[in-house]
C-alpha cells in the first residue's frame, strides 16, 4: 500500500520548474542560450555597482582613450572612462527602458485587444482604426516624434517606445481573444451576471497570456533596439549617464579608426542582447504555441 | 690657402642656394588655378548687411571690398589696414574719422566707385529704410553724421569717441554696394552681386557650389592670383573632410576637430599644412539669477571653482575644438587678460583642490546640501557642446553636486534661453572681429543676450567707461575691473575654455593666415596656389 502511495507522488513545484527547464533546454537549445544571456544581462545589471570596475561616469583624462588592457579590459572612451564599466551600467539603462517600454506596450496593448474583442460592433470598429492610424506609422518615425514632443528623459522615451508597441500587440491579441468570446466559459460568465471588467480581466485575459508573452519577449528585443538608436541619434539617453546607443555615438563615430573599440563592444552588447531576446522568444512561442509543441 | 677658402665658401653657397631657391620660389605668389573649398552652410541671402553666417561671408566676400580689413597677415586679426580708404587720421578728440578713398576703384559693371557709395552702403547698414534688415545698426550708435566732402573723401562724426570704431568699420560684413542701385532698390543686393572685390560672379547653384572668377580690372594691380575659386557647399563633416583628404577641395575655413585634422595629417603626410589659432567663440554657463540657490553668489561662485581649466585645455582639445583658458578677450589679441591676473580670477587658480575646497565651503554656507541636483541644459551640437557638457557636469560633481544633463535641439535652444527656462544653461558667443565692445556688450542688463536677468549697474558703466576711454591703458583698466566683476566677485556668467581653430589644407594653398574669426581674411585676393 505505502509502495503505491510513493508511485502517486505529486512532484513539487521545484522540481516540475526544474524538469520544465530541463526540457526547454535540451529541445531549445538556442533559445536556452538566449535566455542564458538574458540572464547574464540581469545580473549585470543587478550587480552592476559591485562588479563594474570603475565609476562609469568619472571622467579620467589620464587614461583617454586607452586601449583594451589588464587595467581596463575593454579600453576607455575620449574621456578616460572605462567601456566596461559603462557597458555594465548600460545594461541598466536597456533593460529599465526595454521592460519598461515592452511590458507597457505589451500590456496595454492585451487590454485593448481583448478589450475590443469582447465588445465587438461599434467599440472594436473604433478601437481597430485607431490602431491602424497608430499602424501606419513606421516604429521609429512615431517613437522619434514622440520623444521630440515630449522631451528625452528615460520615463519619456519608455512612453515613446510603448506607443508603437500597442497596436501591434492588440491586434495579435484580438485575433486569439475572438475566438476564447465564443467559449462557452465566457457566456457561463455573461449569464452569471459578471461585470465586463471581471470577464476580460479575470475569464479572457488568462486564456490569451500564451500570445501576450510571446509579444512581450519579442517586443524586449525591439524596445531595447530602438532605445540604443534613439540614444545613437541624441533624442534618448542623455550624457553622462551610460547607455549602449550614447555609447556608439559622437566621439566613437569620431575616433572609430583610432579607438575602434569605443564603438565595437557597445555594438556587440546591443547586436547580443537583440539576439537574446529573439532567439528567446522564438523558443518561448515554439514552446507555447500547441501546434508546434510537439515538434 | 685663401684661395680655397674662397672656393669652399662659393661651394657652401652654392648648396644653400640650390637647397632654398626652390621654397624661395614656392613663397613668391604665383598666378594661376582654382581654389575649391568647402563650406557647411549655405548663404540664406547674398546682402551680408542683414546676415550672420559665414555661409555668407565665406563664397560671397570675394566678390567685394570694405572700407577698412583686417590685416591678412596678422594673426590676431585685430589690426585695421585700409582696403577702399587709402589712408585716414582722427582729429585729436577722437570724434572725426576722415577716409582718403582709393583712385580708379570699379565696380564690376565699370563704373566708378566713389565716397557716394561708401556713404550710401553705411547708410543701409547704420539706419536701414524701412523693410529693410540690418543686423549691426547698433554698433554704429556713436556715429552722428557721414559726410562726403569730394567723390574720394568721406568723415564720419561721432558723438563721443568709441575705442572700437576702427575695428568696426573693418567688419567683414560691411561690403561696400553702388549707390544708385541702393537708391533704386535696397533689396537688389539680397539677390544679386555688384561688388569692386577681387573676383567676378559666375554662377550659384543652390546646394552645389559657387564660382568666382579673376576681375582683371582689379585695381590692386597683380592681384587677385587664383584664376577661379569655387565654393562647395557640403553640410556632412566627414563629408568636408573627405572631400580635403581626396583633394577634391584644398581646404574648409572653418574648422575642423582635433580627431580630423589627426586622420588627415595621417593620410595625407606632408600633403597637408594645419594652421590653427584661438577661436573668437566660446562656451560659457549662465545661470539664472531669478531661480535658487543660483541667485546666491556664492553658488555661483562654487560652480566656477569647481572646474580645473588647466587640465581640461590639455586633455579637451585633444577630443574637441577648445583649448585655451581665457578671460574676456582671445588669448593673444591686445585686450586679452595677462596670465597672471587671470590666475587671480575665481576657478582659474593653479590650485584646483584648494579651489574646491572654497566651493564646498561656499555651497555649505549658502544653505545647499551635499548631493544637491539640478538640470543642465545643453544645446543638441555635438562640437564642442557635448564634450565640454561632460566635462562640466563631472566637474560639478567633484565638488559635491549631482548634475543631470538635458540636451536642447540646436534650433529650440536659443528661444529656451530667451524664455529663460533654465536653472544652468551653456550659451555662446562667437565674434566676426576681437574687440571688447563687441563681444562684452551681451553681459549689459539691457542686452537682449542677458539671459539669466542679471542686473548689474557697476558692470554697465564700466563698459561705457571702457567704450569710451580714449588710451589703451585706460581702457585696459576698466577691461580688467569689468572681467572681474562679471567672473569673480558677482559671477553672473563663467566663460568655459576658448574654443580652438584648426584648419588643415592642403599644402598648396599659400598666402591665407588663420586668424580667431572664421568670418576674416575671405577675400581670397592674396591667396595663390603654388604648384
């Protein structure tokens, strides 16, 4: 009898966490290594105080332009400062930016999908156009007149980056969220009398976290992309504070031949942490997406 | 044995000349060629009277003369010489400016140029008609009358006597035009080019270029050298400095960085010459005095004391277009403030700890706490806006302050500062000639250019008294007593470090002198290209 209780075990949470991990990685290799980078880049940015060998934003004329060296391992910029250093604290700057923007966008972008989904009629034709008019410009185009509007402080450019993000994500939620309207649960809710708030918050919002992760990962990828090239451009991130897009811009563009590697490692760091982020998120709808989990 | 030394001695001249003759020669001007040189902005109209970029100056001065240059070959460019005016003498209270205008002097059409035209073209600098802009009407307040004794001969008559006339009068921007088409039409000039100057017009073509051509009537005889000039107009930076580097142009006159003068010297080796000079333009912080703790002195005091120029001058100009530490006045020029009494100055102290040692102490004593944060405002220019930014903002922090850069876009910065929208702001000057009255009139209280609303009673007599003093040893006191005033004991503004001119060219070009303004010695009459 005690044998047969043994064989029943629920395993925990830990452990089914960990087999799930397992299994992501040994079927998704690749998207394993993104979220191996995803995870070096939080814990960069997590410890970023106690591992970044100097202070990013002191200026030391003594050591400008300085090539990579046991002392500064990736070279300084035209002020002496340590790329390593301000790529370490860069990462915080992409990922308050990249979540913060991706996980709005994102967000936003679920309740008004799901929104105009179960309202359907007159509120999903107004709710759709605008975010066709949103649509019909390019990502970049908006998020620059945006931050020239509002002004370049981080909070801004994170509401300049979330707004193009909106109607991309609503539109892909609504399309799922159609058909979970049709479910049978959803007019077990309606005829149970719940509020609209209750039935898309707590009955069709769940049913479409699947897709919404997926936008989210892939929109990480695309925010921190655009931060950098707004940084790059001069309308994000302002000096001194460390950032991978200021990074490649100005004097790096200027002592290229020089000092390449001002504008080399910030490169790789933003190319990297793109790649991360798509090849995590390709993994994560492979995983999710039930048509090709089995493959 | 005499004999012998005779020989050796005729041998070792022999050497010599045969190893100097052929630079003599390269220095003798020579006639011939087409000078092509860049220039990154675009003349918004061709009426240098009513304009204020070297977009205008630079294709366009060719084509005309001034009353009075600058010297083109000193290098201060502080030094009047006659261009249209033979020679000239002041009465004794330095009131009444008398001209000897040249003989055989025409305009491009052959007509003669006279005092008629002098005058009229003062005329419409001084007191437009209506419609009609004139950008630097003001710095002619002192003039009360023009006269025109004989058709070679004109006086001005000042009001008071003003230290600065002469120079003024050397202003680049002051082509002479002809009187009868002024008379017809005072807009002519915006659109069109009839000038005495060196060369000819040939054509613009907008976004393209400019050509001039050799005005065989010239009436200094010999010159100009160059066959042709024509002016590219290239925007892009890297695109100018490719252009010199594949000897598409010889040169740009403005300037470039440290980073691309190093890249051209590196590609083009003895190919190229650099000539570089302090810049009459400088980067300077306002602060306003109506938003706290910047009305208290001694904050601004603090700010200033902060910054370690010294090390900065050697350091910045490697990555950026500055270099000097410099009062109110350009290094090098004759008001300029002696080393040793700038070192007297606050924040221009040898001693940079002890410095910041006495900016602590003052925020202290002014109430403001360790870690206080405020905005900066920069203006959205990379050169040298962005670096010295930095380098300011990591000064501020040495002594205990937390500065948060916010970039302006370069069209929206100068209404910012005219809103007065700022707590500390860069700001900057740039001069066409150096002389005091042009560039310290922006820190009266009435200047428009006074941004952070000081007022300053004392600051605004010294600069009559300066204006009007009537030996340079006067004037230099009240220079002296002025600068320390406006950067040491009130602080309304600090100057940062002068910016630097660096103008690599190609070797050829010969007989051109940098000066500290980008806006003299353009009108290419002594200029020639050796072969």
């Amino acid at each position: 009898m005690s044998e047969l209780v043994v064989g029943l075990e629920v395993p925990s949470r830990g452990s089914r966490l960990r087999a799930a991990c397992g299994d992501f990685i040994r079927r998704r290799p690749l998207g394993a290594i993104g979220a191996a980078v995803i995870l070096l880049m939080f814990a960069a940015a997590l410890t970023a105080p106690l591992i970044s060998p100097y202070d990013p934003v002191q200026v030391h004329f003594a050591a400008m332009l300085a090539p990579p060296s046991a002392e500064h391992w990736l070279g300084t910029d035209s002020f002496g400062r340590d790329v390593l250093s301000r790529l370490i604290y860069g990462s915080q700057t992409a990922l308050i930016v990249g979540f913060g923007a991706s996980l709005l966008g994102a967000t936003i972008g679920a309740l008004i999908g799901v929104a105009s989904a179960y309202f359907g009629g007159r509120i999903d034709l107004l709710l759709q156009r605008f975010m066709d008019v949103l649509l019909s410009f390019p990502l970049i185009i908006l998020a620059l007149a945006l931050v020239a509007i509002l002004g370049n402080s981080i909070p801004n450019l994170i509401v300049a980056i979330m707004i193009p993000m909106v109607p991309r994500c609503a539109l892909v939620i609504r399309s799922s969220a159609l058909s979970i309207r049709e479910m049978p649960y959803v007019d077990a809710a309606r005829a149970a009398g719940f509020t609209h708030s209750r039935i898309i918050l707590r009955h069709m919002l769940p049913n479409v976290m699947a897709t919404y992760l997926v936008m989210l990962t892939a929109f990480l990828g695309q925010a921190i992309l655009l931060e950098a090239s707004l940084s790059f451009l001069g309308l994000g991130v302002q000096e001194p504070l460390p950032a991978w897009g200021l990074m490649l811009r100005g004097a790096a563009v200027e002592f290229a031949e020089t000092a390449p590697w001002m504008a080399i490692f910030p490169g790789v760091a933003i190319s990297l942490a793109v790649f991360a982020f798509n090849l995590f998120g390709d993994s994560l709808r492979d995983a999710l997406d039930p048509r090709l989990r089995t493959q | 044995m005499l004999n012998r030394i005779n020989a050796l001695f005729m041998l070792a001249v022999g050497i010599v000349m045969a190893l100097v003759w052929p630079a003599m020669a390269q220095d003798k001007p020579r006639s011939g060629g087409e000078l092509i040189f860049a220039v990154p902005s675009e003349p918004p109209s061709y009426d240098a009277h009513q304009e204020e970029t070297f977009g205008v100056i630079h294709p366009v001065a060719p084509h005309y003369n001034t009353l009075l240059r600058t010297d083109p070959t000193d290098k201060t460019g502080t030094k009047p010489v006659g261009d249209l005016a033979e020679s000239w003498t002041i009465s004794s209270d330095q009131k009444t400016y008398t001209f000897k205008l040249r003989s055989g002097v025409k305009f491009h059409d052959g007509s003669d140029m006279t005092s008629k035209d002098v005058k009229a073209s003062y005329d419409k600098i001084m007191k437009p008609p209506a419609g009609v802009k004139s950008l630097r009407a003001a710095s002619y307040g002192a003039v009360e009358s023009v006269e025109t004794p004989d058709a070679h001969t004109i006086v001005f008559k000042l009001k008071w006597p003003e230290s600065s006339f002469l120079l003024n009068l050397a202003s680049p921007w002051n082509f002479i035009y002809k009187a009868d088409i002024l008379a017809k039409d005072p807009h002519w000039y915006e659109k069109n080019i009839m000038g005495t100057g060196p060369f000819l017009f040939v054509e613009h073509v907008r976004g393209s270029h400019w050509v001039g051509k050799k005005n065989p009537n010239y009436w200094d005889k010999g010159k100009p050298y160059l066959d042709s000039y024509r002016a590219l107009f290239i925007k892009s930076s890297s695109a100018q400095v490719a252009a010199v580097r594949g000897e598409r142009a010889h040169i740009q006159f403005r300037g470039f960085t440290p980073a691309d003068r190093d890249s051209l010297v590196k590609a083009l080796g003895n190919k190229i010459t650099v000539q570089e000079s302090p810049w009459d333009c400088v980067l300077m912080v306002n602060m306003h005095h109506d938003k706290k703790p910047f009305d208290d002195k001694r904050v601004r005091r603090a700010l200033t004391l902060a910054l370690d120029r010294y090390t900065a001058s050697k350091n910045l100009s490697r990555i950026a277009i500055v270099q000097d530490v410099a009062g109110i006045q350009v290094p090098g020029t004759p008001w300029a403030t002696p080393p040793e009494d700038l070192e007297k100055l606050a924040g221009y102290g040898r001693d940079i700890n002890a410095s910041r040692a006495e900016a602590r102490k003052l925020l202290k004593e002014a109430g403001v706490p360790e870690g206080f944060s405020f905005t900066f405002k920069n203006r959205g220019v990379p050169q040298p806006y962005e670096p010295v930014g930095i380098w300011l903002i990591d000064q501020w922090k040495q002594i205990g302050l937390n500065v948060k850069q916010e970039i302006v876009e370069a069209s929206a910065f100068h209404s910012m500062l005219k809103r007065g929208d700022f707590e500390v702001s860069m700001d900057f000057q740039c001069g066409f000639i150096v002389e005091p009255d042009l560039d310290i009139a922006r820190f009266l209280a009435v200047s428009d250019a006074n941004y952070g609303k000081h007022k300053d009673k004392v600051m605004d007599e010294l600069y009559l008294k300066q204006a009007r003093a009537t030996s340079p040893e006067e004037r230099k006191k009240y220079l002296r007593q002025f600068e320390k005033r406006l950067l040491d004991e009130e602080v309304h503004v600090f100057y940062t470090l002068q910016w630097h001119r660096i103008i690599p060219h190609n070797a050829k070009v010969r007989g051109w002198m940098v000066t500290p303004s980008h806006y003299l010695n353009q009108q290419l009459d002594t200029v020639w290209l050796a072969q």
